[in-house]
C-alpha cells in the first residue's frame, strides 16, 4: 500500500468536509436527534460510498484519458463553477427588496 497517498488522501478529504455542507447537516441532523451515534454512522456511511464512487469513476476515466487531460477539465469544471457562483447570482440580495 501507497501510505504516501493514503495520507494525503486523508488529509485533503478532511480537510475539504471541515465547514463543509455534508459537516454543517451531520451537525443539525446530531442536533435534532436523540442518537448522535446513528448521525455519525450514517455521514461515515455515506462519505465511504461517496468516496468509492469518486475513486472508481477516477480509475475509469483515468484508463481513458491521461493524467494531464484529466487535471485539466478539473480545473476548467471548478472555473466554471467559480465564474458561475460569481457573476450569475440570480438570487435577489437583501438589499435589493422593497420595503412596502
């Protein structure tokens, strides 16, 4: 076993669920429940699959296209993503309510 990548695997998915939405529900699911036990089971649970489907789909794709292909739609995604969430918020802002 590569213990290199297991633990930088580890840490970057740590890392990333710190604050993270998954986090934040896991917390008011704990909140509102009388079994804290059963909520931390459940997000283990489903990290796990969530985590086997990446790293599968990844093993797949990675046979198709080359690494450098692969960082590079990565990279393309999360800009898209980024200009997305920065210039098309079609949310109306607090500000922006008229107060009858």
């Amino acid at each position: 076993m590569d213990w290199h990548l297991l633990g930088l695997s580890f840490i970057t998915v740590f890392l990333s669920e710190l604050g993270d939405k998954s986090q934040l529900a896991a917390i008011a699911l704990s909140g509102r429940c009388n079994s804290p036990r059963a909520v931390f089971f459940g997000a283990a649970g489903a990290l796990l699959v969530t985590s086997l489907l990446g790293s599968l789909a990844g093993g797949a794709v990675a046979e198709l296209l080359p690494t450098r292909v692969l960082k590079a739609i990565a990279a393309v995604g999360f800009a898209i993503l980024a200009a997305r969430l920065l210039l098309f918020n079609n949310e109306p802002s607090v500000d922006s309510e008229q107060i009858p």
